[in-house]
C-alpha cells in the first residue's frame, strides 16, 4: 500500500475510531496547470500542486463532510468534524454509501500530460489557426489549463480504489471586431487527438461569419445548434436527471419515468469513458462507474443514483454519487443521420446559434428558461446564411425543446467550457423546430 493510501486509510480509520457510522476518504494528488491569454499574447502562467482530502462523515443519519489538506492536522479535524455531525439534524433521505468490495476498471490517464513542457505552444497553434481563418488583425483570448490526478479512496464500508485522471483542455474567443466573435474548444483526456488549431480555426471561421451584426427579431424559428451551445442544453438535462433535483422538484423530469419525452431519434447516456475530460472508474462513494442509458429512443429510462437516492427509488445505484448529490460525469448524445449540411438546406428560416450563456430557469419544474446565444448568430433563408445578427434571448421549455429535435448529426464534438458547457459532453449539431427567439429586456 502506498503511503499516500496508508495516510487517507488512517483518516477513515480516525473517524471510526471516534464513533462515526461510515466514513469515506478520498485523497486526490493533484499537479495542475493553467495558462491565460488575451490580445493574442499569454498574460500569465500558473503551475501547481495540490493535496486535498476529501472526507464524509455519518453518525445515525447525520452527515457532514470536510477536507483536509497536505494531511495536516488530521486528529484536531476530524475531532471537530465528529461534532459537527453530533450536533446537525437527521437527514431523512440518508440511505447510507456503498458497501462491498469492488474490482475497477484500469486507469485511462495519460502521464505524458504532466510532461508537456511548453504548453503555450498549443496556444499559440490555436491563435495562428484563428488568424488564417480571418487575418492578423483579430484579438484572440482564452485559457489553457492540463490536469493530472491520483486519486485514493478509502470507505469504512469496503470500497478502496486508486485512479488517474488527466485532461486538457483549451477554449479561445477570437474578435474580428466588438460584435464580431467565434469561440472554440478542444478538449481531451490525452495529448494523442488534441488539436489545438481545431479550436482556432472554428472561432476563427464564426467570427469571420459575423460581420456586421444585425439586432435580431422576435419569432418562432427553427434553430441549428453548434455543439458548444447543445453541450450546454445537455448539462441541463442532465441536472435534471439527478435524482437529488427529481427529489427536491427541480426537474422536468419527476414522475416520467418509462414515459417518452423526445422523439425516437434521441437518445442521451453519461459515460465518463477514456476519451472525455471527467474520465474515472469509480464515483464519490466507490461504486464503480459505468455507461448509463438516461433517454433511450426518446424513452425516460433511469435517473442518476447514488446509493441513497436509489433506496429511496427502490433501486440500485447507478454510480454517480458526488460527495453531495448524484450527478452525471460526462454525457454524450447519440450520432444522428445528418450532416450539417443537410441541415442547413432542411432549413427554410431559421437561425444557427454558436454559444451561449447566462442560461436561467424561471421554474425547474416545469423547464420554463431563456439563454443567451453569443458570438456568431446567423439568419437562415432557404437553406443559406443571409446576415448576421446579435442582441437576441431563446425563451421557451425546455422539454419542448426536447420534443421539437428534428435532426442530429453524424458529426460529434467533445465539448466542455466552464461558462456554460459542464459538465462535458459528446456533443452533436441539432436541428429543432419552432422555438421560441424573444429581445433581452
């Protein structure tokens, strides 16, 4: 057993020793490194490590949760934490964590991450791409940021794992003018497949597209949706599909369950695979993580489970516990027929939206919400972009928005940007019907 196993092992055995009921431990060494630039030039570099513990605590269906750094002070914190726990009220949805002893899948990170040794060079390959796309007069901006992870998981309960994540991850917005901009991001769990200039040229290419934005107009419109934009719509409904917001009425999904909510060409799963950024091969509790159907052919088939909530369903977890909630690590959705192509010539009037952000729900309940589509907004007519426009809010449901999914492309991006894209997802174009396009107050 490592020594870093050895130490997170003697913070869970501390916590039984005290009198809790269950304890788990979690301790992720981290090496991290994030490069900021704007105006074309890197502004400033930032390299670091990081230890954290991560510990829950119950003690007769009390929970609390705290961390612990460098391993610093273990006694006198977990002394309080049990305290804590002694002096908070009952949760009486705990069903307590996962027990068992479990055989993981095998790592998928990539060491050679943690080894690149002139990252900025992928920045400046991204900007270089954006500039062949426009010209050298652009104002190019973003962020770099790599991750390499251990991960060690200690549960009182039989759960001990190790795991290595990695990811890289680049987003670059390129400004041709004010109102004239295109975002792009590339991201991966390994260095083979990542390719910075894919980003630059796409914002590139849509920021060239949005010369001289119009004010758009208020309608119903068919919408061609880039996949930066749908990853954003897919966290949405991936939230929703927790089933700590089924729970708390937060999600438009509550008592669908087996019930169809999209058309059959739908299909969306959670799969924190090799590929994506939120790779793993077990969750917060130790269950071991595993692909997970949540819409099939248009079908509600499952929430998204930790041991607690799935007593509470009368069923089994589906190995997505986060520390406080379920949530899915990494959605994809499914490839369609189309090219983007054809969805363009399906298109009569319409818009193609690139970005988006500021997504706000009026009522979870019942999906009502509006969104910002930023950077290049395109006017279609006939299948072809007539102008450019800005200044407009998608305001509709978002299960009807759901419903109105009218085509899906071949094509797939891996897509994740803290604005608004997360968690990540595997992202198509998508093509949907007669939604709702109002003015920002």
């Amino acid at each position: 057993m490592s020594e870093i196993m050895a130490k997170t092992e003697e913070i869970m055995k501390k916590g039984k020793a005290l009198g809790a009921d269950e304890v788990i431990a979690t301790t992720v060494f981290g090496e991290y490194r994030q490069l900021r630039f704007s105006n074309n030039q890197i502004d400033i570099g930032v390299a670091w490590d990081d230890y954290t513990t991560n510990v829950l605590l119950t003690w007769q269906k009390r929970v609390v949760a705290t961390q612990i750094k460098n391993f610093q002070n273990i006694t006198p914190t977990m002394e309080q934490l049990f305290k804590l726990a002694k002096a908070s009220k009952e949760n009486p949805m705990y069903g307590g964590v996962v027990q068992g002893k479990f055989k993981y899948a095998k790592p998928m990170a990539d060491k050679s991450i943690r080894d690149v040794e002139n990252p900025s060079e992928y920045i400046y390959e991204a900007i270089a791409a954006a500039q062949r796309k426009i010209g050298k007069n652009i104002d190019a901006g973003g962020i770099l940021f790599t991750k390499y992870e251990q991960v060690f998981l200690v549960s009182s309960e039989g759960p001990e794992g190790q795991d290595e994540r990695s990811a890289i991850e680049l987003s670059i917005r390129a400004f041709a003018e004010r109102d004239e901009s295109g975002h792009g991001v590339e991201c991966n769990s390994s260095l083979k497949g990542f390719n910075p200039a894919r980003a630059g040229e796409k914002a590139g290419e849509i920021a060239k597209m949005a010369k001289n934005p119009k004010a758009g107009k208020t309608g119903k419109f068919d919408i061609i949706f880039e996949p930066l934009f749908w990853g954003s719509m897919l966290g949405a409904y991936g939230m929703m599909g927790s089933a700590f917001f089924v729970l708390t009425k937060m999600s438009v999904f509550a008592d669908k369950m087996g019930q169809k909510v999209g058309p059959a060409i739908v299909t969306i799963r959670d799969n924190p695979g090799k590929y994506s950024v939120s790779n793993r091969v077990f969750d917060d509790e130790g269950a071991p993580v595993k692909e997970t159907v949540f819409i099939d052919k248009g079908v509600l088939k499952t929430y998204f489970h930790n041991t607690s909530t799935a007593k509470l369903f009368k069923t089994q977890t589906t190995g997505h516990a986060g520390l406080v909630q379920p949530m899915p690590w990494s959605l994809e959705m499914d490839a369609g027929d189309m090219t983007k192509d054809e969805m363009f010539e399906d298109t009569k009037r319409g818009l193609y939206v690139t970005n988006t952000w500021y997504t706000r729900f009026q009522n979870y309940a019942t999906g009502d919400f509006s969104t910002i589509p930023r950077d290049g907004i395109f006017l279609i007519e006939n299948g072809e972009i007539k102008e450019s426009w800005k200044e407009i809010r998608l305001s509709d449901n978002i299960l009807n928005l759901l419903a109105n999914i009218a085509g899906i492309s071949k094509e797939r991006m891996h897509v994740h940007w803290w604005g608004e894209a997360d968690p990540p997802s595997l992202s198509p174009y998508v093509l949907a019907r007669n939604i709702q396009i109002t003015r920002p107050e």
